[in-house]
C-alpha cells in the first residue's frame, strides 16, 4: 500500500467518525431540544424528523393566523357522521349534561371535569382557519378553555412530554407534544360561532390544535392522558404523527 | 518522493481525456436526484388531490361552496361530488409522507445545485442568454427555428440557445421557488409564524391553487424537455447527462 492511499484511508477514516460522531451529537441535542418526532423510524422518518424539527424551531411561540369576524364561513363543512354508540345517543339525548372529561396520567390531581365545570374556566375565543389535510378548510369562531389551563390545575408532572386525547369514538384518539398541548390557542372547544359546538363539529368538546392540520383536531373529547411516550398509544391509521404541513 | 512517483502512477493509469464533460458531475448528480424526486412529488400530489379535486380563491373552501373549478376525476372521499358513482381507496397516508420526504431531498438537492452554480459560476456560462440574444429579431428567429423542428446545429450540442436558457432560468428560478412557497404556504404552522407567506397569495386555498397550476406548468416542461432530448438524440443526450461524455459530430445519425 502506498503513502497516499494510506493518507487517503485515514482522512477518510477521521473524516467518516467526525461526520458520525456529528450526527450523534446532532441526535442528541435534536432530543433533549424536542426536535424527534415519535414517528422518526422507518423509511420517511428522516423526512419526517426534518419537516417536524424545522417547523418546531421555527414556530415554536407563533400564533396561528386569527381573523376578523366578516371572514368567518357562512358554510363551514361538518365532516364524517356523529358518534354511533349507544352511550353517545344517550349522552345527546340529555343535552350532554352528563358529558365528563377525564385528565389522567403523569398529572398531580387527576381530575374528571363536567362541560359546565370546564365553562366555568376562563375562556378564551378565537377565528381561526381550520384546514384539512385533504384540501378543504374554513374559517369559524371556536370558543373554549385553553387546554394549558387545564394542565395547569391538574399539575403535570415534569417528565410529561406529551398529551393523548381521546375521542368516545372507540379508536380514535390523537397526541400532541408539550410546545402544542401548552399553546395558548390549543382549545378544549365546547363553543362555535357564538353558539355551544355542533355535534357535526365534535361538539359538545372538541380539542382543537390551529398549528395542525384538521386531523389532529379530534372531535368528541372525553379523556386526556399526559405521559412520557407514546408507546402505549400508536397512532391511528398510517397518517403522520405531526401535521403542521 | 515516493509520494510523487505514486502520483505520477496513479495519473497515468487515468486515461487522458481531451474534451470536458458536457455536463459537470454536480449537473448531473443533481440532475437524477431531482428527477426521482419530481416523480415522486407527482405522485403522491396527485394522490393527495384525488381526495379533494376542487379548488378555491382566497383563504376558505370546501364542499359547501362554490369551487373556482374542480378536475373532472373521481376523488378518494365519499363526502366529495364528482358525479362518479364510486370512491377511491384513501392513499393519503404514505402520499403526505412521500411528498414532504421528497420535497427535503428536492430542496437540499437544489440548494446544493444553485451554491456550486454559483461558486462556479455554471449560471454565469451556461444559463444566462447574451444580451444581443435578448433582442426580438434573435428570439424570433431561434423560435421559428423550433416551431419548424430544424434540428439543432452542432454547436447547440455543447450550449443552450436563447431559448432552452429563458425556460431553464424560468423552471430553477421562479417556477421550483414558486412550488416550495406556496408549498410551504399551506402549511398552518409556517403560517403562523411567517403569516406572509400566505397572505401574498391572498389565503391558503390560492396558495393551493397556484401550487397545482405550478404542477401543470412543471409537468408541460418535463414533457417538452424529454420530446427535446428525443429530437436531439435521446442515446447520446442521456449518455451526457450520465457519464458527462458526449460526440458532437454523431447527433443526428
């Protein structure tokens, strides 16, 4: 073997260990930061990684776009039917006066809340744009409790990281990280348009995330589960986890 | 010196060659990647489209209102009316994954491309049309040429015409830009922290809209480029793009 290979092998060494070494701090940092998202692995989790930590260091105390009044939809589309379940009809048929929203997990005070316990909050309205990830939106007034109050009066404990919130539609529940769950205009939603939320909105509680798309809006909320990973909750269907784009 | 006796032995096991690559190794490296990723954009748009294949002006729309047109094409959606009697299975899972993969590979790629266009200053040679080009008598005559399918002269096989330089310049710098904007304007998130993004399109559902229509632009390019690289010699053309090698003298057999 000649000098310069042997030169070239061993720059080429330090520099394949520099680059690698650099990737694992960049790993690292990139995960103490909130910048991984749970759905990194696989095929597109590098895409998935990047749209998720560029969008996260970018908007991390943005505000979602709010809108006057005149711009609210005369139309907005309800989609998908209502909640089948018997204990659905039931809960409708009483106006939903028995409707209780359970916040549970890595919380000090797990707590299990009523629609006019969580009325009696301090409420928060906002025109915000709701996009679904098919192409469609509109534009409304929703009016709720913020969702980091909530979190607040029940105490999460310091190694949450993130909120699972549950739909009484078995099956389908979603999850957000901490920058999203404490947003001020991430909503528990009960309210729309000067009225209480129509069930074709998810009424009578809707959790509703203006930074995401209209999926991670799940309708129908009766449980929160603060926790430190998502193991125990795959996501539904093969949809990505984050959906700011 | 062994060093240089073993540099003089490694040149000489390099065979000489005498004329440039027509097309540098970034050109072309460059070339490919984007190439599989504007299929795979393709792709998975058009997946995402098939489940709303309607379109708006301004910042809202849906089912409920009136569209500025819709595609005549059956959609993915039970909720959508096409007039179809059937629905198609919902793709837009791995499409949405696909399509933001590719769009990163796609912009990476193209940031790679513009610095060392740039630095060594490919634009500047290559893309940029002379100035005594730019006149319309030189315009006209270059386009009466390809209206009348003259085939290119020998010189055209180792630069650009007027032409090919305006819609190469028109396709790397206005119409890609344009698809990553609006791309990225409909996104909720870069909305909220650049709302600018958006609103110089006049809403989400225009930032939408012209992001197909750059779809449409973008695909007419690609299917005049192939129909060029035919008329010009697909073997050795294609030959260039990928080893960088190219004969002149042998287009047109």
């Amino acid at each position: 073997m000649s000098n310069v290979s042997r030169r070239k092998l061993i720059t080429t060494g330090l520099a394949a260990t520099a680059g690698v070494s650099g990737l694992a701090v960049a790993a690292r940092l990139a995960d103490r930061y909130g910048l991984i998202p749970p759905d990194h692995g696989g095929f597109y989790g590098p895409g998935e990684t990047l749209t998720y930590a560029a969008q996260r260091l970018l908007t991390r105390h943005s505000l979602a776009r709010e809108f006057p009044r005149s711009q609210i939809s005369a139309r907005p589309f309800a989609n998908g039917k209502p909640p089948q379940g018997e204990d659905f009809k039931r809960l409708q048929a009483a106006g939903f006066a028995n409707w209780r929203l359970a916040v549970d997990g890595m919380v000090a005070h797990p707590a299990s809340l009523s629609l006019a316990e969580l009325r009696s909050h301090p409420s928060r309205s906002q025109i915000t744009h709701l996009a679904c990830e098919e192409g469609w939106s509109f534009i409304a007034e929703w009016i709720g409790v913020p969702l980091s109050h909530v979190l607040n009066v029940v105490g999460i404990l310091p190694q949450a990281k993130y909120v699972v919130y549950f739909s009484i539609d078995r099956d389908w529940w979603d999850s957000v990280d901490m920058a999203d769950a404490l947003h001020p205009q991430t909503l528990l939603t009960y309210g729309m348009n000067g009225g209480a939320l129509p069930v074709g909105h998810g009424g009578p509680l809707r959790l509703r995330v203006p930074r995401q798309l209209g999926y991670k809006n799940v309708k129908y909320i009766t449980r929160l589960t603060v926790t430190d990973s998502l193991k125990a909750f795959s996501p539904e269907g093969d949809y990505a986890w984050y959906a700011g784009i | 010196m062994a060093d240089a006796a073993a540099v003089r032995s490694l040149a000489s096991a390099v065979p000489t060659t005498t004329t440039p690559p027509r097309h540098s190794a970034v050109v072309r490296v460059t070339h490919w990647i984007t190439a599989v990723c504007f299929f795979a954009l393709l792709v998975s748009g058009v997946e995402i489209v098939i489940s709303h294949p309607r379109f708006y002006w301004g910042e809202a729309g849906n089912v409920l209102t009136p569209s500025l047109f819709k595609l005549p094409i059956p959609a993915s959606r039970p909720s959508v009316p096409t007039g179809y009697g059937f629905v198609l299975p919902d793709q837009n899972g791995w499409s949405r994954y696909l399509h933001f993969q590719a769009a990163w590979v796609a912009v990476l790629t193209g940031l790679l491309y513009i610095v060392s266009g740039l630095v060594t200053r490919h634009f500047r040679k290559y893309l940029l049309p002379a100035g005594s080009d730019l006149t319309w008598r030189a315009l006209s005559r270059v386009l009466a040429n390809h209206l009348r399918f003259r085939p290119p002269g020998e010189a055209e096989a180792w630069s650009y015409n007027v032409l090919q330089r305006l819609t190469y310049l028109f396709v790397i710098f206005v119409l890609f830009p344009l698809m990553i904007w609006t791309g990225l304007a409909m996104s909720p998130a870069i909305a909220s922290a650049f709302p600018v993004t958006v609103t110089v399109f006049g809403g989400q559902q225009s930032a939408r809209t012209i992001h197909f229509f750059g779809t449409v632009f973008l695909v007419l390019f690609l299917l005049v480029h192939i129909l060029m690289v035919c008329r010009a010699g697909f073997r050795n053309r294609t030959r260039a793009m990928i080893t960088g090698r190219a004969r002149a003298q042998k287009e047109h057999p």
